[in-house]
C-alpha cells in the first residue's frame, strides 16, 4: 500500500515539475486567447449571415412569387441573427464599422498569441524521460496503439489520416483534464468531425462533452455530443454555452431516465423556430422536471403540441375560443368573465405571436399565469381547456406544479438556471480525484512522448512506399 502512495506522489510531483509555472502561465493565456479568437470569429460570421438573411429578405419582400409564411420564417432568422449579435455587442445599425471593427480585434488576438514564448517552459524536460531501452520501448508500444487508433479511425469514417492525427495535442489535453482514455477521446474526435465541424470548434465540443462524460458517467457521451450539436445549430452558440446549459439542467433537474439529451437532441430545433433562446427552452426542461413531471419528454411534448398543432389547427381554436356567435369552451366552463377574457387574450397573444414571430417569453409567462388562476377556481374547467391548449400530455401528465413551472422558466429564465457559466468545467474538476488528475495527466504526458515513435513509424510508412514506387 505504501508503495502505491510513493507512486502516487512520486507522479503527481513528477508532473507539476514537468510543467513549470512558466508552461501553466502560456497555456492558460493560449486557452484565453483561443476563446477570444473563437467568440471573435464567431461574430464575424453572424454579421456575414446577417447580412445575406437581410438580402435574401428583401428579396422575398419584392418577389411575387413568395408565400407569406417563406417571408415570416426569413424575418425570424433575421431576427434571430440581430439578437445574436445585439447579446455579442455588436450595432446592426454600424455593420460595416462594426465588421472592421472585429477584425481589428481578431488581428491583435492572433499577434498577441504568436508573440507568446514558450521558451523554459519546462517541455524540453521531456527528452530526458525517455532515456533507457525499456522506456524507448514502451514509448514505441504506446505510439503504435495511438498511431493504430488513428488509422482505424481514418479507414472507417473515410476522414484523412491528417485530419485525425491534427488533433493528437488537443485530444491529449482532453485526456488530461478528464481522465478519459484515449480511445475515448478520439472516438468523441471522430463523431465531431463527422458532424461537420473543424479546427477550435471540434476540440472544444470534444472538450465540453468529455468533461460532461467525466462527471456524469451514466451519461453516453456520444448523445450528449449530438445534444450539443443540434443547440449549437438550432440557436447559433457555441459548445462551451451549449454544455454549460446542460449541465445546469442535470443539476437542477436530475435525469433518472436519461433523456435529457434525447429531449434536447429532438426538441431544440422545433424551439428555436419559435423563437425560444438556448436559455429559456433548458430551463423550461430543468424547472419542469425538478416540480415533479416523470421524465424531460413530457414537460417538453406539450409545448411543441401546443406551438405546433393546437394553436395552429383553425378548427380546435375555434371550439376553444368559440366563433362568431358560438361559444367556445372557454366561456363556456369559466365562470368568471373577466379571467375567461384574459385567458383568450393571453392565447390570442401567443398564437399571433406564434405564427408571425413576434411572441415572447412574458406571453407564454402570462398564459400559464392565467390557466394557473383557472385551476384555483374551477379544476374540472382547468382540465378540460388545458386540453385544448396543450393536448391530452398537457391534461393529463403535466400537473398544476409543472404548470407553475412552466411560468417560472418562461418568467425568468437565467433566474432559474442560475449562473451557469462555466460549470461545465467546474463538474468535471469536482469530479476527478486529485490522484485521478495526476494519472490522467502522466498518461498524458506519455503518450505525447510517444508521438515522436508515431511520427518514426509514418516516416518509414513512406519510405518503403516510396522505395516501391
């Protein structure tokens, strides 16, 4: 047992002198550095999309040929891109001062990480490492299992060998930082790549889902990764954002039946196409699930039922709301007029608002107040209208404590979620035991020496090809 101590403790100083001070200071301002340049990126993008969604509007305003509803659905994606930016700080009014602006700012983050000095930083310490023959052959098993991995990779996804071997650094770190295998790490590596993204943005939603999987191992990670991808998309943030989400659902709301990341994976394009932000649809999930509702899939289902076929089918509107000179149910079953108007209007409100992209969450924050109000009067009544609102899931699985959740998400979504920002990150140190930390991080370290045995054998690999050609 105390050799197994003196081991451990032996690698843990072991590591921390590896990487010196000096190597822990560049690295955190290369992270740093990295997420400016990946947020400053991003923006450029949005103004670029924003500004061909404003052309391809303008086009449509003057087609005669385009429908009503191709025009709404080009207005909401303008919209949705003017939020985006308006959140990032930048003036629609301004595009092109703010366009130049940002590239200003991208130029002087790249300059500033290119003048880093990564000299005496503690890496040339690893050339030492691997001194004898037994190490030397270790090292060289290692770089061949990698190598292996990467191959295997590349021949089953149709990925170049170079697009996976670009990220050994990154996956390196991940190894580290979550105590995940390598096998796993590039697994996780492939499935980004083959979900279309690259570069910064492929490592971080390795990173991200990595660290998710580190402390939440009931998780499978390749869902969450595909939950991440369609919040990505669905309401244009980045995986950090994405993941973070997610993780503050989890710890709100728990997920015995694990299906948040199927819920999210479903549920967030049909969310943002009605103008729900990242913020407002996880903490719809989160507040409902946490007042009692038996899985995530029945506190979303109604709301997409409701959005989707309730308030957009022209005849159950009618029953619900009565037409011309014939009473709906609603006044029919409340007794009380004044709260049967406010119920009606609040449902004129967000099914207008609705189909033309104008609603908001204090639309859906007053409906759900008022239905809560129907219930404290008359609960047969509640039952039967909460029907044709939301549907018999409504009706039947979503009780009166989910329905004052629901008012609480859409109320004041951050308030519910809390701060979020970074606990991804934070879950994952938590997690990970300190002896966890330095084997992950020896294991780390290793196999980034055996990257040079990796590089031997592909050298090699071309030789004798080019010796038979």
């Amino acid at each position: 047992m105390a050799r197994n101590n003196n081991f451990a403790l032996g690698l843990t100083v072991g590591i921390k002198n590896l990487f010196s001070r000096n190597a822990q200071e560049i690295r955190r301002d290369y992270k740093r550095l990295g997420r400016e340049n990946r947020n400053l990126q991003g923006s450029l993008s949005d103004v670029t999309a924003y500004r061909d969604a404003q052309t391809e509007l303008d086009r449509l305003a003057t087609s005669t040929s385009a429908t009503t509803q191709e025009i709404r659905n080009q207005e909401r994606a303008v919209r949705r891109l003017q939020r985006r930016l308006t959140e990032a700080g930048v003036d629609t009014r301004e595009l092109t001062t703010e366009q130049q602006r940002l590239e200003n700012q991208l130029r002087e983050t790249q300059r500033a990480a290119d003048s880093l000095d990564v000299s005496g930083s503690g890496m040339e310490t690893l050339a030492s490492f691997a001194g004898g023959a037994g190490v030397a052959f270790s090292l060289a098993s290692a770089g061949g299992d990698v190598n292996k991995m990467e191959r295997l990779a590349a021949a089953q996804t149709g990925l170049s060998l170079e697009d996976i071997q670009s990220s050994r650094n990154e996956r390196l770190d991940v190894v580290e930082q979550t105590g995940l295998t390598s096998a796993e790490v590039l697994t996780a590596q492939v499935q980004a790549l083959q979900s279309g993204f690259k570069g910064e943005e492929a490592n971080e939603l390795v990173m991200t889902s990595s660290q998710i999987q580190a402390a939440f191992p009931l998780q499978n990670q390749l869902e969450v990764m595909d939950a991440q991808t369609r919040m990505m998309r669905a309401f244009g943030i980045s995986a950090t954002q994405a993941s973070d989400l997610f993780v503050a659902a989890l710890q709100k709301g728990g997920d015995q039946e694990l299906d948040l990341a199927k819920v999210v994976k479903e549920y967030a394009p049909t969310y943002a196409d009605h103008g729900f932000n990242a913020e407002t649809m996880m903490s719809l999930l989160a507040e409902g699930k946490r007042s009692g509702a038996r899985d995530y899939d029945s506190v979303a289902d109604p709301i997409k039922e409701m959005m989707n076929a309730r308030l957009s089918d022209v005849d159950m509107f009618k029953k619900l709301m009565g037409d011309k000179d014939k009473i709906g149910t609603i006044d029919t079953l409340v007794t009380d007029k004044g709260l049967a108007l406010d119920v009606k209007n609040a449902l004129y409100r967000v099914r207008d608002g609705v189909a033309d992209g104008t609603v908001e969450n204090k639309d859906f924050s007053n409906l759900f107040s008022t239905l809560v109000k129907v219930y404290e009067l008359d609960r047969k009544a509640y039952r039967n209208i909460v029907e044709g609102v939301g549907g018999s899931r409504m009706a039947e699985d979503i009780g009166i404590n989910q329905m004052k959740a629901y008012e609480k998400a859409f109320s004041n979504p951050n308030q519910s979620l809390g701060e979020y920002g970074g606990k991804t990150e934070q879950a994952a140190d938590i997690a990970l035991r300190p002896l966890e930390v330095a084997m992950a991080a020896g294991r780390s370290m290793f196999e980034s020496m055996a990257t040079f045995f990796t590089f031997a054998e592909n050298e090699a690999e071309d030789q004798i090809k080019g010796g038979q050609m």
